[in-house]
C-alpha cells in the first residue's frame, strides 16, 4: 500500500511540475505574442536578436507568427493539466494527448532554436526559455505515462500514514488560480513597459552634450523644415528592425508637421549587425550627392530585416553612387563618409546610448528628453512642443 500511495504522491507531484512549466510557457509565449500583436520591442538583452529572429520567415507560419500558436499550445497544455489534477492526475487520455502535444512543441521549439543558430545566426533568449519549459513539459508528461494507475480505493479505512495527505486536494485547488494571477499580473507589467519601450540612460555627464550644437552638425542630414522649432535627433542602425519598422510612422508624422518638428538623423551601427556600419557609410556617400533621404528609404523597404552588401550597393547605385566606388571608399577609414559615421557613432559612445532607434527631443526653453519610439509622438504631441496655434 505505501508504495501505491508514493506512486500517486509523485503522479501528483509531476502533474503540478507540469502546471507550473505551462504557466510560465504561457507567460513567454504571451509576452512574445504580445511583441507582434502591439508591434513593440521586447526587453532582450545585450547582443541578443530578438526582434531580428520575430521578423524573420521562420517566425511565421501562413501568415501567422509562431508565438500564436505557442501560446495556444501551452494554453491547451494548461487546460489538459487542470483537468488532470481534478482527475487525480490518473494517467489516461489526457496524458497521452498532453504527451504528444508537448513532444510536437519540442520539436518544433528545436527546429526553431537551430534555425535561430544557422541560418538566422543570432539568439533569443526568450526563444530559449520557451523550448526549455516546452521540453520540461515534456519530460514531465514521458514521466507521468509511467506511473501506474492509482489503484481502487479500499473499502477498509486506511489508516493517516497509508492515505495521502489532505492538503493535495486545496493544493490542486488553489495552485492554478495563483499561477493564473500571477501570469496575468506578469503579462500586464511586461505588456506596459514593452509600451513604454526601453529605459534610455546617459553617462554621466553626457548632459552638457544635449545642445543643438553638439548633437547637429552642419553636414547633418536633416528632414522637415530647417528652421522647425522642434529638434528630433534620432540615433539608429540600417540593420536594426524596429529602426525599419518605425522609420514610414516617424516619416509621416514630420511630414504632417514639417513646420513645427524636423529630423536630424545620425548613425549609430550596433556592433553586433554586421552590415550596420557599410550601411552608413554608403548612407554618407548619397547624402554628398543630396540623395541621403532616397536611400534611407530603399533601405528601410527591404522586403525581410535580413540585410546584406548586395542589397547596400543596390540601394547606392539607386542614388548615383556606383559600386565601385562604395567598395573602394568603405575600404578607406580616411573616407570622409567614413569619418562622418564614426563621428556619430563617437558621440553616441560618449551620450552612452546603445539602444537603437533612441530619439533626443530638443526645444528652446525646455529640458531635452530621450526617449524610445514608444514614446517619442506621445512626447512629440504634448502641448508643450506645439505651436501656439496647435496648443488647446
């Protein structure tokens, strides 16, 4: 009898591992859904590429992004495991279909991992996390296909060191209402600092460089109207997604507002984008023939994230700068493109800015502010950066 009661004991015990992995699968899974469905950044890490890896190929299937169909099978799994502790946790036909619908997670989360690895050549680590609780999930399910099933109860009383401790039933009970709570508090937290899009620090002492004339230089690349009494200066990366992706919004908003705001755009090329930096330079070349803003437009309308040199020297020679001379003048770190990108990317290092795109917003009067492109048109639309005429 006592080793019946271990049996169901650790059957139990295993049905709550599992509960507790689908939870966090579904917290993962939601907050990676989350990305695509608000269209933000998630919080990813230093050198990691998580928004590359969200706006590749692989991450959609007919047109749908993974994470849908991962949230909806840790989802279903978290149904199958309920049902499962209000069942005894009994091994049966919800083990068996949680079972094989965690082995196709896994596989599927492994395909996933090997295509971030190869073919993408970057690394999620909320990809990661996600295959790590699938195949705990897993493991968890193989286990539990192993228990015995718990045997009839005896008609005789048994005695307390023979029967399971009361407990399991309110544990069972209570368990997924907590991990609900808290998955949904997770989700919301997580959900509104994704709105709010990363914290923006600068080094210490980096604020005595927040001046028109440190942060636009005479070459600068400016759209919009000059003399707009509104200052954008935007800090990104040709290689970066969310550069890409916000590059038509910011665009539009100047040119509904090209009196009151203008753009100045400077280069900051993430070390860990390969392309970022002869990207830029190329970017300089067109900007001495006054094509800066073409080229920033055939670039940001590549059809995937993924950039490489061909499509850098085609978007140049879209704009009058020939191959040749792209090859040449990026090979030279005397070139005066050359010198202009590593002069932004200087001033970057020394504002401390390693977040790309980062926006420093600058007005006559007022405290400059940096912010991310969750917050720059909620920033931009404040009564204090409008005209007199806009004002309420």
């Amino acid at each position: 009898m006592r080793e019946r009661i271990i049996i169901v004991v650790r059957s139990i015990v295993l049905n709550r591992l599992a509960l507790v992995l689908a939870f966090g699968g579904i917290v993962v899974s939601g907050l990676l859904s989350l990305g695509h469905l608000l269209k933000v950044k998630l919080p990813c890490g230093a050198g990691a590429g998580c928004q590359t890896v969200a706006e590749h190929a692989s991450s959609y299937w007919g047109g749908i992004p993974v994470a849908y169909y991962g949230f909806a099978a840790y989802l279903t799994l978290t149904i199958l495991t309920i049902l499962r502790g209000m069942r005894g946790a009994r091994p049966g036909p919800l083990t068996s279909v949680a079972y094989y619908l965690s082995l196709v997670g896994t596989l599927v989360s492994f395909y996933l991992m090997y295509t971030a690895f190869t073919v993408i050549r970057t690394f999620c680590p909320w990809c990661l996390a996600s295959a790590i609780l699938m195949t705990g999930i897993f493991l968890t399910y193989a286990a539990s296909l192993n228990a015995e099933p718990e045997p009839e109860p005896a008609p005789a009383r048994e005695s307390d060191e023979e029967a399971p401790p009361a407990a399991f039933g309110m544990v069972d009970t209570l368990l997924p209402v907590g991990l609900t709570f808290c998955s949904v508090l997770v989700l919301a937290m997580m959900g509104a600092m994704m709105l709010r899009g990363p914290k923006i620090d600068l080094r210490e002492g980096a604020h005595a460089l927040l001046t028109l004339e440190s942060l636009v230089p005479e070459s600068a690349n400016v759209l919009g109207d000059p003399s707009a009494p509104v200052t954008v200066v935007e800090f990104a990366d040709l290689e970066c997604p969310a550069c890409m992706e916000y590059a038509i919004q910011l665009k539009e908003y100047v040119k509904r507002n090209e009196a009151r705001v203008r753009v100045v755009y400077r280069h900051l090329p993430l070390q860990m984008h390969e392309y970022a930096f002869p990207a830029a330079t190329v970017g300089e070349m067109a900007a001495e023939k006054g094509r800066f803003w073409d080229y920033l437009d055939l670039m940001y309308a590549r059809p995937s994230s993924q950039l490489d040199m061909n499509q850098i020297l085609s978007a140049g020679q879209s704009v009058g700068v020939g191959a040749d001379e792209a090859k040449r003048r990026m090979a030279d770190d005397k070139d005066p493109a050359f010198e202009r990108v590593y002069r932004d990317l200087d001033l970057a290092n020394r504002l401390g800015l390693s977040v790309t795109p980062s926006f420093i917003v600058l007005k006559e009067g007022l405290k400059p502010e940096i912010v991310g492109s969750n917050g720059l048109i909620p920033l931009l639309n404040k009564p204090q950066y409008k005209t007199a005429a806009e004002a309420p």
